[in-house]
C-alpha cells in the first residue's frame, strides 16, 4: 500500500490523468482490505473515488497508454483548404 501511496501523491490516478485497468486491478486487491485516512491519504481518497464507479465503468477502463474509448487525440477537426 505504501508503493500506491507514493503514486497517487503526485497523481489522481496511478497511471496519470484518467483511470486505467491498472487502477482497477489495485482497487481489486485493496476492495476488502481498510485503507486508513490517517496513514495513507492519497490511497484512501483514490479509493473512495473509484468505490463509486459501477463494476461495469471499471471493467471499460484502457490498458495504461491506451487512447481513450473514442479519443483519436489532438483537438479534433478536419483539415482542409482555407477558403
């Protein structure tokens, strides 16, 4: 626990920005464990946030890396011929 604690010190999620399968197979190993608020902060407000999600919102989570389920990156828009 003290290795997620470091992590998710310095992000929301462990990966980065947006939760990926690697938070939910930590939140799999932790799910019937106590995560105390005093000893470790971050794990703990990370974990009430993703005790929120639906099995099913988890389970849709991208490998770390993956782009996000209809995500093509960049700012979207076509280019085209200026007028």
């Amino acid at each position: 626990m003290n290795e997620l604690e470091q992590k998710l010190k310095e992000n929301q999620w462990l990966t980065g920005s947006s939760p990926t399968v690697a938070d939910k197979e930590a939140y799999d190993e932790l799910k019937d464990s106590l995560v105390s608020a005093k000893t470790h902060p971050h794990t703990f407000g990370w974990f009430c946030l993703i005790q929120k999600f639906t099995d099913a919102t988890r389970n849709s989570w991208p490998a770390a890396g993956a782009p996000a389920a209809g995500g093509k990156g960049g700012k979207g828009g076509k280019k085209g011929k200026d007028k």
